[in-house]
C-alpha cells in the first residue's frame, strides 16, 4: 500500500501521503505501480467527458477541457517536462549545455511549440472519441502514457547527472514487470475500436514503441533519464495512442 500511496502522492493532487522516507526500492514499487494511477486518471477523464457532452458541450470543447482537467490533476508537471525536453532537445551544445536550458524554468519557442500541438492532439484527438462514443478509448490513452513511465524506467537506464527523481526511478523495473504492463495494455486495448479489434493493438504497440525511441533519443541526448523526460515520454504517449485509436470509424 505504500507503493500505491507514493504513485499517487506523485502522480496526482490528491491528499495522500506517501512514506516518509523514500529510496530506490520504494520508488521503483511506486513507478511499477503507476498504470494503476493511469487507470483511475482516465476513468476519470472518460466519465467527464460522457459528462460534458451529455450535458450540451460540444466535443471539441469537452475534449480541450477534459485535458485541462487531466493537467490540473497532475501538477502540470508532464506538460512541464514536455516543454523542458523539447527546449533542451532544440539546443545544439553539449549534453550538459541540453540539462542548463531544460532547467532554466523558462520556456522557449521549441516547448511553447510541443505543448500547443501535443494538448491540441489529445483535446481533438478526445473530441473524436467522444462523438464515436469510445469512452474505453479514452481511458486506455491515458492509462497507456503510465504505463510507458514503467518502460522508461527498464533496467540499464542510467538517470542524467544532478537529477533527483531520475537518480530515484531510473533502471528499477525489471523486464518482468514491464513485460506485463504491455501484455495487459495491448489486451486490454481489443475492444477499443470494436469495428476493428486489431486496431487498438496495433496503435498499443506503435505508441509503447515510439516511447522507447524517445526515451532512447533523449537519454542519449541529456546524458540519461529525467522526470523531465518521463512527462515528456507520458504526454506523448496519450497523444499518440489517442489519435490512433480515433481511426476505423
């Protein structure tokens, strides 16, 4: 339980505590843990959405909402890793030149950029759901980006230099645990598009994929993993995997 309460604790608002002392071992439970938050995040954001809509919003509305909901609910801080890696990435230095820009705490042209297009992506991407009453689809996009944090965690991965967080998750998953996160994302991602169910499959896998070349990418380019990098890696993934699942209406 207290695996549970730290992936809470650092995934969302909510008021709850995790231990008080937190090393490797608690935080690798906790990043394993993190479909499970994924998983109540987008029920949540399915039943506001189904909400909003029966309640007169129009989809394009209740979709930019729903992801201004899930950002409130987590911080911003995945939108804000999201700007940092793609400002640090738009330098042409050295890695630590890359980590100076990604923590300087202003926001440059290359992350304004990402975030317009990435909300953009999720909000239309939500709106479609929505008129073709794919709610499962909602919440498996959502689930899917926790579920590559677990990815991004994989052994081997070393964290980037002077990162707290990176320094706490990087390298805890063993294949095992990621192994069954995928299995269970890409099974429970049958029935998403019920007019093809070899779809939700397919755009599982093309989005587990592209997470791992991101990560690969950015790693290599920050000198290793950051919890700039996983909000990244998070928000791209729900993007991803929610446009996909729009296609075979």
């Amino acid at each position: 339980m207290s695996g549970v309460r730290l992936a809470v604790s650092w995934l969302t608002v909510l008021p709850v505590r995790g231990p008080e002392h937190v090393d490797r071992s608690a935080a690798g439970r906790a990043i394993g843990l993190a479909p499970l938050v994924g998983v109540g995040l987008g029920m949540a954001a399915a039943g506001m959405l189904r909400l909003l809509v029966w309640g007169g919003a129009s989809a394009a509305v209740a979709g930019l909402v729903v992801v201004a909901g899930l950002a409130l609910v987590t911080r911003g801080m995945h939108l804000d890793g999201l700007a940092d890696t793609m400002d640090g990435l738009g330098s042409y230095g050295p890695p630590e030149r890359a980590r100076a820009i990604s923590k300087s705490g202003d926001t440059g042209p290359f992350g304004v950029a990402a975030i317009v297009f990435i909300v953009g992506l999720q909000a239309f991407s939500f709106a479609a759901l929505a008129q073709a009453e794919r709610w499962f689809a909602v919440l498996l996009a959502v689930a899917v980006g926790r579920v590559v944090v677990v990815l991004a965690c994989r052994r081997g991965l070393a964290a980037a230099p002077e990162t707290g967080f990176g320094a706490l998750v990087a390298g805890t998953q063993r294949p095992i645990t990621i192994a069954v996160w995928s299995v269970l994302a890409v099974a429970a991602s049958i029935p998403a598009v019920p007019e093809h169910r070899w779809l939700g499959p397919a755009v599982v896998l093309v989005a587990l994929g592209i997470s791992v070349l991101v990560v690969r990418h950015c790693t290599h380019r920050f000198g290793g993993l950051s919890g700039d990098i996983l909000g990244a890696t998070l928000e791209i993934s729900v993007a991803i995997t929610a446009a996909g699942l729009t296609l075979g209406g």
